[in-house]
C-alpha cells in the first residue's frame, strides 16, 4: 500500500529541506520534490536596490537622448 504526506516548505541554508511525518524510524520512502516557478518579475522587485534600479533604467529607456546608436556595419 502507498500512502503520501504533502507537505510545503522553503529551502534553508546550504539547500537543506526539512520534511517531518509520523513514521517509525527505518521506514523506506521515496521524496519527490516539485519546485514552483518563480514570478521573474517578483524576484526582480524583491529588494530595494533591484527596484531603484529597474525603475532608472526604465526612465533611462523612455529618454531617447539618453540612446546610444551604433552603425553594425562600421563594428
């Protein structure tokens, strides 16, 4: 018979996982472990520095003057 614990949790330090269930010591298991996706965007906002940066760098992009143009064939 297999029975399954769901269970979430973060990744710690050094990439460690804790999983706790109720079974005796010696018990055989299989982990499977599913990683969600992570929002890109989300990431990107998730410090200070990343969002004062982002959000300079979008002024920077709707300024044309700020544009540097380089002719391909000249490279």
């Amino acid at each position: 018979m297999v029975s399954a614990i769901k269970q979430h949790s973060v990744v710690g330090k050094q990439g460690k996982i804790e999983i706790r269930a109720d079974l005796p010591e010696g018990t055989l298991v299989e982990i499977i472990v599913l990683v969600e996706e992570q929002d890109e965007t989300k990431y990107l906002l998730s410090t200070e520095a990343n969002r004062k940066y982002l959000i300079e760098a979008l002024r920077d992009a709707e300024n044309r003057q700020s544009y540097i143009y380089v002719d391909l064939e000249k490279l």
